[in-house]
RNA sequence: GCCCGGGUGGUGGAAUUGGUAGACACGCAAGACUUAAAAUCUUGUGACCAUUUGGUCGUGCGGGUUCAAGUCCCGCCCCGGGUACCA
C-alpha cells in the first residue's frame, strides 16, 4: 500500500497540466459559459504570501466546479503591473521598472503555479505591456471624443455636439459639462479654433481642466479623492495639500445616477453597495436664489430641507466662493481678507479637524429671503465646502448642528420654528414636528410643508429642484513615470489627441519626479518618443486604476491587435459572473470599472452596463507579530529581554521577531527555546551580548544552552502579514511540507471566506490527516457492489457539498468530506464506484490527489471533465413517511426528531417533550409528517 | 455622530433560517500498537451536581412573543469595518 505523497503527485499532474494545457479555453456557442474573475495582483517584490491565495483558491474550487457541471469557463488571471511601488524601486536603484516587474511577475507565477489553479495562462494579461495599454489609451480617446447628453442619458461622439452648436449654440442643450455656456451658433462659428477646442473641452468624458487636486508633495503627484484617506495619502501616509493644477479628468459625475441605479441590478454584498451609494451621495433638494440687498447678484443656495426656510437667520459662504470678493462692503473688507488669507494657508485636514469650533466672518452684506424678504446676514466660513452643492448655505441654526453651533458662536439669532421643542442647547434635527412662526406651512407634517415651500418657491421662479451628487469627477493624471503615456499632443498649449499611431512609455534616464510637479517624462528629449507631435508631447501618465477598469474585457480576447475585442467574443463571454476581491477597493476600482463598462456600453462595443454580476469579497488573512521584550533599562550596559509575561507598563521595547524562531506562533503562549534565543541573536547581532531574564534569573545566550528546557515568552499582536513585521508565511512552505491540496483545502476550512482571519497553522494537521485517510480509503476500496449504507452517505455528502460551493460556505464542504471520509471508515468496506464519484466532489478543492485517483481509476480523461454528479433522492425515501391520524388543516407544528425514528416511535418522542405535550394534550393529533432531514410536523 | 457587519466551549467555527445548540477540526486527557519516539487507531471532552438511570444551567446583558428562540420583537453593552462639517 502506497502512502500519500503529495510532493509527487502534485509536481506531476502540474507539469501535465501545463503540457496538455488542460486548463485553456475556446469559445465554444454550443456550451452556456460562465466567467470567474479574479482581481488580479499587482506583482510585488515581496512575492505571494499565504493570505493571497484565498480569493484564488475560492474562485478557483467555483470555476472548476462549474466546469464539472458542463460550463464552459474563462478563469484566466493577469497582472496589474503599471504602479507606484515599481517605480519607488526604480528611483531607489535606477533599475527600469520594466525589469523589475517581469522579475516579480515570474516569481508570483513560480508560485502561482504551484497551488495548482486552473487558470488559462494562454489568456495572461499585463497593463504594462504596449499591446494591452493599446487599448487603455484607445478608451482614452473614446472618452476625449465624448460628451454627455443628460436628455438621453448617454454618451455620444463629440462631432454630433458640434453640429450641434453649430446650427444652434446652446439652444436646448442638455450636457454634461463643467461650466453652463451660453452662445448663439452665429458666436460659436465665429470661434478660432482654439477657442472652439476650448468650448470642447467643457464638455469633454475627459478634459483638460484648471482643478483643485490633491496634491501629494512627497509622492510628486496628484492623487483622486479615493486614493486620499483622512488627509493623507492611502499609499504612504503622506500628507495631501489642495493645489490648482492643470490636469485631465473624466466625467464620471455623469454617471452618477446610473451608477447608483445599476446596484439594483447587481448581486454585491449590502455594505459594499452602501459604500458606493454613500460616496455616490445622491440627496434630493431644491436650488433657492437669494437675492443680495442694494445688488444684482444672487447667491445660489442647496437644501434639502426647504420646510426650515422659516428659520434661516444667516448666510453661510465658502471662502472660495466667486460671490465673496464683490459682496464685501468697504467696512468689512480688511476681515474678509485676512480671514481668507488665514484658511488659504490651512490644508485640507486643518479644515477639517476644526469641527465644533465654528471660525467665519461677516461680510457686511445681507441676502433676502424668498419667502417673505427678511434680512439675513452673509457670513463667510471654512466650515461650508466649496466643491459640494453651490458654495453657499442658507444657515438654519434651530435645525442643523453645525449652523447652531456657528450661531452661538457668533451671537447669532436662533429662531425657533419648532413647536414645544427647546433649542437652549442643540438644533432639532428630527422631522417630526409642527412647525410655528413658519406662516405657510403652520400645522402641516414634513413631507405636506417641504412640498408647500417647494411648490410656492417654483411657482414665484426663486427655486427649482435639484438632484444633488456627492460623487467628484476623477483626476486621470499622474505625475509619475511607470503608468500609461496619454495618446495626446500639444500645439499652441491646445491639446490635441493621436490616434494613427500608439504613444509608447519613452525611456528616461531617471525617475524621480520632481518637487514642482513636473513628471518623470519631461526628462524625455524628442528623440526618445516614438511619436512626437506639435510643440509638445503630454507629460503626465494615467493613474493605476485607467487598465485595471476593462481588463476583465480584454481576457475575452487578449491577443486582439485591431480591436479591444472582438464583437463575437464580448457577447459571447459577456458579463463576468462571479468576480472575487476585496473589498478595499469598493469606491476605486469597482466604481471605475463600473463607469467604464457604462460608456461602453454607451459607445455599443459591449451589450451589458454592469460588468460584475456577483461579488464575491474575500477577507484578509492577517499575521501574528511577535515581539520579544527588551527593558528599557540596560544591564551593566547590556541589553536585557524579558518574559512577556512579566512585563510592566512601558518599561519595555519591542523588537520585532522573525516568526521563523519562534515556538507556538500565534499563540498567547509563544515562546523562544534556548536555541531559537541563539538563532534570533546571530539573525540580529546587536543583540549578541543581550541578557534574558527568565523566572527572575538572568541568563546569557551561552548559558542558555546548557538549559534548553528555559523558555523565554514573547508578546504576540495581531496585524497585517509583512515583511516589515517578520511575519510572511509562503505558501510554498507549507506545499514543501504538507502540499497544495491541503493548503487548498485548509485556507478554505479556517472559517467563512467573506471572514477576516488570522494565518495560524493550528489546524492544518486535521485537514492533511484528511487528504491522507482519503488516500488510505481509496487505497483498500474493492470492485464491489455499491451498498445502501456507503450511497446513504455518498448522496447526503453530493446533496450538501453543491449546495454549499453554490452558497460559497467552503468552510462547512471541507467538514462534509471529513464526515463522509469518517463514514466510510467505519463500514467494512467500500466500493471504487463511490470512490470515483466522491473524487469528482474533491477534485474542486483538492485537484492533484482527485487527478491521481481519477487516474489510478483508469479514466483517460481528466477530472475537470467528469460530470458532477447529481443527488438521488431516492436513498432516503424509506425514512420519508406521513402518519395519517386525521386532519383537519388548522395549526401546524414542527419538531425536531431523530431520523431513525419507526413510526410507533413517533409519537412517542413528540410527546417526550413535557412542554409540547402540555400544549398538545387538549388537541387531537390529526397528522404527523416525517420528511428526508429531521423535521416533524405535528398537524393538529 | 451616522451607516453596515458581528458577539456561540480552551481555540477555529457548525446549526436545515423558529425545532435535540456546540457538527467538523484543533487542543487536551486516557488507552492500543511500539524497546522508544513519530505515525496511526480507539474512547472521552460546554459547565455544575448525581457520577449508574439522570438532573440543572448554558449562544454578550435585561425584558418580551411562542408549545418551542442562537435565530423573531423592544431596550442596553461590547467588538470589527466604512464614512463624515455633504447643507
């Protein structure tokens, strides 16, 4: 008898895998096909650890089990390899990030490989290759030729905008667009042409624009509102300035509101959904005018609360408002500015860790309000964002916080439109309430007097309805050098597109950018583009989300070189139907890609608006970090670690300890032996001479070693998996010593997939003794009859297992195979029939082991071939059975009951249970059902 | 503050969505095989009492609905994630 040898079988069926390429994939219009997606990686030097596989392994059990069950199934992998941690490298060592990447790429593919995924390497993609950013910078050029018509909620070419203009300028024009224009055809047809590219360029899905960006000085880069958390750089943490800048964007605010409405269409989990909807922002309100007392400007202002238009007591402006500077009165002025000059030299995060403690000034002006013409003071303050709504607030303190708190402030009247509520401390923000000194709509509830106030302001033209976004549109350049040159060139400081040539990515001697912002590539000379047009070429690069938004299109059909790919291949493979990532990049990458698929499908290249049909987001798999404990106190001017166990608040430092000499990791009782003290002092000789103080002794590393029973405690945190923390655990460790298919299977058992997890290797030897005992089992299988007993199990054991990878509870299939392995054990004997048909169950998650005895079973073909096999109710039938007494159809009960169970036994156990019993002894049973499962039902 | 998740043995986690709570696994304990160890196998393992037969308590806390609640309702506490002067 053979034991199981995982290293053998594994390496072997891989390099057959990889011969025959079983796992390539063709079109095929005869089979229905299924589309599972990964989000691909971005290639690191610090190469795969043990928790990036699991959203592999997860969508690679769901694709092979698909297969099984006769799809045919695009599951190919890529690499994201255009960003900013290659470039960092190649400043750090003038090595072209180009190198550095492929070197990352074979590493993370050396890995990859050996964890046995069913990928179609054939359909391999990388963002950084010319013949795929092609295609990004093509869909660039898209977006440059676009505008976006409100009235039909689509995109279109910008030549059907230009007609437009030409024969009636603005004239019933509804576009998206960054400033309202107004001219007549005449006007416009006068235009040079620049100033006609100008106008363009208002409308443009991507545009040029003079913008407020997040500038990043210590990347040399602007970054979007996605890639900015709290002020500071995601990547980083550095801090973020609000700069002007001129920069490219797309216009993904067009889109606000299909965006929002395609989650209905969409299986995502609720709070990824929520997310989206939260930073999409849609709020429902209506547009006042205020006019200015004694001038001819009015002030624009957005709420949602109309209802409170009684109450406004004040105005409240951005400092950047354009209203701001003809406003002030002479008397004011002097405030104004240097109040303005004070909030100019705060960065965002100042701003806003101001909360709750109001700064503004007066203006010197006053507004009226539309509703009966009073009096209300124009302030200016910091705490009102320039870049939502208008600009500008009507402040109403009696219901909104931070205008109540501005008021008290600033002794402000706060006027109370509240019935019998008191404003002595707080706004009333809730909205159930009567309203009082609030003429029109005295005695009405919320919705009644918002509609009152709404329909008397349209009706007197000072308001009308808005629909309001949160959503900004996106900053699309970057000032770096590894990302995708723009197609775009410039004369006369006109950008203009390139469209018959690709611009490729020029050589540069260094990649450093610079402080003021100049990119990397203004280090190019003419000579070093293959493209160089007008006086100037665009120096900026794309951020790293533009090639990772259509790449699940380009798998379709990678090698494509006339088009993004073909008509036939987009509707054939059509939507991605199970796409498995994280759940991080739910505002970034998700919404991007979603935006993308939109205009594309608003250009007809492809048939469906959401790209992903299903999320599913994997959890993180985090690392113990272990510390050993150094005092900070010396010892004779030695070092000296202590016991954790011993330790006293802050009398310590931690020194961070590779995980590779530490004894129970992960555990609150990891520990050092004497010999792993000596492995950690010659890993850091600083330490060579340290003490280690154990049970109150003090022990120096040599006279550790005549003790090896000593162990010296060390304090375990839970956090990220990083080679910084000393904690990275490679997966190919655990395939040298346990294999792939029980790593598969283990990073599957250690919980629900969607769960954030700590790597412990605690349970691993259960789900290797499995594979083992599995092994055995088919070993002493005999050609033998299949018994009632072994396909009782058989069946239970198919039934639960394809519910379960249909629901992706990995977790609990993992325990169904142990159960039935188990089960099997236990009878004499079993049969190569349920051997066989059990292999097909396993292959998904175990492949090698289930090829081996797929194989060893004399079957030519391999195991993603076999059809997966269906559940045979008729095994269970006898434990099926009603047990007629009467029935008279009014209540129902269920019980639980043990399965085994004759039928004189039933009602024996229903009246087991003295509180049931209570209730049913003045009733009649009529009925009782006992169906497959446990579940009784008492009819009474 | 607001919006989502979640709280079950020593541990990771199950529980047919209202029906025997703790499946499966780890760990631990005892035993078998072995000169010994490893490996493997068997048995036990929520707590407390009775130690045989049982009994009582038990899913963060407090109430409620129900013959029956981890699951539903009301009120708290704690943890994780997201997000915020968004008018």
């Amino acid at each position: 008898m053979t034991t199981y040898n995982p290293k053998e079988i594994e390496s072997k069926w891989q390099s057959f895998w990889r011969k025959e390429k079983t796992f390539s994939v063709k079109e095929d219009p005869n089979k229905k096909k299924y589309y599972v997606l990964d989000m691909f990686p971005y290639p690191s030097g610090e190469g795969l650890h043990v928790g990036h596989p699991l959203g592999y392994i997860a969508s690679d059990i769901f694709a092979r089990f698909k297969k099984h069950q006769g799809y045919n199934v695009l599951h190919p992998m890529g690499y994201d390899s255009f960003g900013l941690p290659a470039e960092q490298y190649a400043i750090q060592t003038g090595q072209h990030p180009a190198l550095t990447t492929e070197k990352n790429i074979n590493r993370y593919r050396q890995q990859l490989d050996r964890l046995g995924f069913a990928f179609d390497w054939d359909r391999e993609i990388r963002t950084s290759d010319p013949s795929y950013y092609k295609w990004t910078q093509w869909i660039f050029l898209q977006l440059f030729d676009s505008w976006y018509d409100v009235a039909e909620k689509k995109a279109k070419p910008i030549s059907k905008l230009v007609s437009h203009f030409e024969n009636h300028g603005t004239q019933n024009l509804l576009a998206s667009c960054t400033k309202e224009l107004v001219f007549s055809p005449k006007k416009w047809n006068a235009y040079s042409t620049e100033n006609k590219e100008k106008v363009l360029m208002n409308y443009r899905l991507a545009y040029l624009s003079m913008s407020q960006v997040n500038w990043c000085p210590e990347l040399g880069t602007v970054l979007a509102n996605d890639e900015v958390k709290d002020g500071v750089s995601e990547r980083g943490g550095y801090p973020v300035e609000q700069k002007e800048m001129m920069q490219w964007s797309l216009r993904i605010s067009s889109y606000a509101q299909r965006l929002l409405d395609g989650l209905d269409q969409v299986d995502f989990t609720p709070s990824l959904k929520e997310q989206q909807r939260n930073w999409i922002g849609r709020s429902e309100g209506l547009l006042i005018d205020f006019e200015i007392e004694a001038q001819p400007q009015i002030i624009k202002v957005f709420t949602t609360r109309p209802d409170t238009i009684y109450g406004v007591s004040f105005m409240t402006l951005a400092p950047e408002h354009h209203l701001v500077q003809q406003i002030t009165t002479d008397e004011y002025k002097t405030d104004v500015l240097s109040y303005l000059d004070v909030v100019s030299k705060k960065n965002e995060r100042e701003r806003q860790s101001n909360v709750g403690n109001p700064t503004g000034v007066f203006t010197g002006a006053y507004a009226l309000n539309p509703i009966n013409n009073e009096k209300i003071p124009i302030w200016i303050s910091e705490y009102v964002l320039y870049g939502y709504g208008t600009g500008a607030v009507m402040a109403v303190p009696a219901g909104d916080q931070r205008d109540y708190d501005f008021a008290k402030e600033f002794n402000i009247e706060i006027k109370n439109i509240f019935k019998g509520v008191s404003l002595a401390s707080n706004a009333y923000v809730e909205k159930d309430v009567e309203y009082i000194n609030s003429p029109a709509i005295e005695g009405l509830n919320y919705e009644d007097a918002t509609d009152v106030i709404m329909t008397t302001l349209i009706q007197k033209k000072k308001a009308t309805k808005k629909v309001n976004f949160r959503l900004r549109d996106a900053i699309f350049s970057r000032q770096r050098y590894w990302g995708e040159p723009f197609p775009i060139f410039y004369k006369n400081s006109t950008p203009y597109p390139i469209k018959d040539t690709q611009v490729l990515l020029p050589k540069v001697d260094k990649y450093l950018p610079t402080k003021d912002g100049r990119p990397p590539l203004g280090r190019a000379g003419r000579e070093d583009w293959n493209v160089f047009l007008g006086d100037q070429m665009e120096l900026n690069t794309m951020p790293g989300w533009a090639g990772s938004s259509w790449y699940f299109l380009r798998y379709m059909d990678p090698k494509n070189e006339n088009e993004l790919a073909s008509a036939e291949k987009l509707t054939y493979w059509n939507q991605v139907d199970l796409y498995v990532g994280g759940a991080e990049h739910a505002v970034g990458h998700l919404l991007y890609s979603r935006f993308w698929t939109k205009f594309l499908y608003d250009l007809n290249i492809i048939s469906f608006e959401e790209p992903f049909k299903k999320l599913l987001n994997q959890g993180m798999i985090g690392g113990a970090i272990e510390s050993l404990c150094l005092k900070k106190e010396k010892k004779d001017g030695k070092p000296v670690f202590i016991c954790s166990s011993q330790i006293d608040n802050n009398q310590f430092v931690k020194i961070p300890c590779h995980i590779d000499f530490v004894s129970d990791y992960g555990t609150k009782n990891s520990y050092l032996t004497p010999n792993q003290i000596a492995e950690f002092t010659h890993w850091r000789p600083e330490f060579k001479d340290a003490l280690f103080e154990i049970n109150n002794e003090l022990y120096s590393v040599s006279e550790l070693a005549k003790d090896t029973s000593q162990k010296l405690y060390t304090l375990t945190e839970h956090g990220k998996m990083s080679k910084r923390y000393f904690n990275t655990i490679d997966p190919e460790k655990i395939c040298d010593t346990y294999g792939a298919d029980t790593l598969r299977c283990y990073e599957m058992f250690l919980g629900p997939i969607e769960e954030h997890k700590p790597w412990n290797v605690n349970g691993i030897s259960g789900v290797f003794g499995f594979l083992k005992k599995t092994w055995a089992l088919f070993q002493q299988a005999k050609q033998e009859e299949q018994t009632k007993e072994e396909l009782k199990t058989l069946h239970k054991t198919i039934k639960k297992v394809t519910e379960d990878i249909e629901n992706h509870s990995f977790n609990t299939v993992i325990s169904t195979f142990m159960i039935a392995v188990n089960e099997w054990n236990k009878l004499p004997q079993i049969s190569l029939k349920t051997m066989e048909t059990f292999t097909v169950l396993l292959s998904p998650f175990a492949p090698h082991i289930s090829e081996e005895i797929w194989k060893k079973l004399g079957y030519e073909s391999t195991v993603s071939k076999a059809p997966w096999p269906l559940f045979d109710e008729s095994f269970f039938e006898e434990s099926s059975y009603e047990y007629p007494i009467s029935f008279n159809g009014k209540m129902r009960y269920k019980l639980a009951l043990p399965l085994s169970l004759t039928k004189d036994e039933v009602e024996i156990e229903v009246l087991k249970n003295e509180k049931t019993k209570k209730h049913l002894a003045d009733k009649e049973i009529k009925r009782v059902i006992v169906v497959p499962g446990k579940i009784v039902n008492i009819v009474v």
